[in-house]
C-alpha cells in the first residue's frame, strides 16, 4: 500500500475534565514524515490515536486518505497501523523475537486479508506472508540472526533501539499506508535518536507515511507542535487519561 495524504483543521479532543488538544492543523502529502511535537502531557499519544482512527475527535475534521474523521474511524484503522504506543502495543517481555513475529504472521493470516484472499491454499498464504515478515524486518533494520541469541532473544535483552524496530516491524507486516509511533525519542541518546529518525525517514521515503511522536522534530519533518493546558484549565495528564478511557483504544 502506498502512503497516504493527511489533512487536519481545527482538530480537538474534549475530554471530561477538559481539553486534550485543540484547534490543530495537520496538511502532509503521502510518504510525508509528520513529527508531532510539544511537552509530555501535551495530547501528543492522543493526536497520534486519533489520526490513526483509534480515538474520536470532538472538533473539527480531518482527512486520512479517502476516510473522514471522525466518522470513518473504521476505514481509518483499516490502512494505519501502530508501533511503540504504550498500554496499545507493548511488546511481550517475555516472548521471544521469533514469538512475537510467528503470532504477528498469523494474525495476518487469519485477519489481514480479503475473503477471496483467505480462500486461498493455506500454503500459498503462508508464503505470501513469510514474505510480508521479512519485507518488514528488512524495512525496520532489524536482523533477527544478528541478535545474541537469534530469533530466540526475548524481548527483555533488546536494546531499547532494537525494540523499537520490531515493534516498527510488527506494524509493518500489514503493509499499512500509515505508520503511527509514539515516544519515538524517549530515553535515547543523541546517536540513538539519530538512528530511528534514519530508520522512520527511509520508511516515508519508501512510500509510507508516519507519523511519529517527539520532543524535537528532525530537520525536513512536517512538525505538528502540541501544547499544555493553560493554567485554568484541568491538568493535561489526567485529561488524556479520561479521554482515553472513554473513547477506548482500539
């Protein structure tokens, strides 16, 4: 799938306890690599959920390709897919590398196709998506042979950098249009932070749009800056979490 045009006026997200953001803007052209910036509590992972089609805006509208927001959340959800969004993609600490990517093939398996797709020969299928997996393992730059102990690492011995992109990859076997990722610089050093952000622009370069959280915004990206409440309005953190809890993460 390609990438897809995003466009956004006068976005919101009321809460019950107030705004989670409000009155933003978004306007990327497909493969485009959209940086939303701003403060920790500042709506960021929200924004994220809600271009994605896993949150309901309150205000405004926006433009996910062909779908409509707020309406069309389904159709939405339909061609984006996330990596990195704590409480939404947490990986398994437990599960191993290969664990994580055989449970991802078969999901794809059973739900990533169309009905004449899935009347296909099982085997047949079960090729085409080995070869979704290691399309996207090549895409995220993870080698599993590479790891300490192969595809049996767990995911607890991954560098925080080598989580990151299997989680990138694991979004990736569904061949999205648009790649969400949440905390995409948190708690990495300078040249870490250098490496996912050359990791994420070669995906948009290759065609899928993504849209990634941050603190600071790489030089070329579309920066979508968030902010804090003002000091009359309710605290942002507890914001975001009613409105997550009443509009659901799906």
């Amino acid at each position: 799938m390609g990438g897809i045009r995003i466009t956004a006026e006068g976005l919101g997200l009321r809460g019950p306890r107030g705004w989670v953001f409000r009155d933003l803007g978004v306007d990327a052209e497909p493969g485009s690599l959209i940086a939303v910036t701003g403060p920790s509590g500042s709506g960021r992972t929200s924004l994220l959920l809600a271009l994605t089609g896993r949150m309901k805006a309150t205000e405004g509208t926006a433009a996910v390709g062909t779908a409509r927001l707020p309406k069309q959340l389904g159709a939405v959800r339909r061609v984006s897919a996330l990596a990195h969004v704590p409480g939404v993609t947490d990986l398994d600490p437990a599960l191993t590398v290969g664990e994580h990517l055989y449970e991802r093939a078969l999901l794809q398996r059973r739900y990533g196709g169309s009905l004449r797709e899935l009347l296909r020969p099982r085997a047949e299928r079960a090729h085409e998506t080995k070869l979704f997996v290691d399309s996207a393992l090549t895409t995220a730059g993870l080698a599993p042979e590479a790891l300490p102990k192969g595809s049996r690492t767990a995911v607890r011995d991954l560098e925080r950098v080598e989580a990151l992109r299997l989680s990138v990859a694991l979004a990736l076997v569904g061949r999205p249009g648009l790649l969400g990722v949440d905390d995409t610089d948190l708690k990495l050093s300078g040249a870490e932070r250098a490496e996912v952000w050359e990791l994420l622009t070669s995906i948009a370069e290759a065609g899928t749009t993504v849209l990634a959280v941050c603190a600071e915004a790489p030089e070329g990206a579309v920066t979508v800056p968030t902010r804090k409440p003002d000091k009359t309005e309710p605290d942002e953190t507890e914001e975001e979490a009613d409105a997550l809890a009443a509009t659901g993460r799906a």
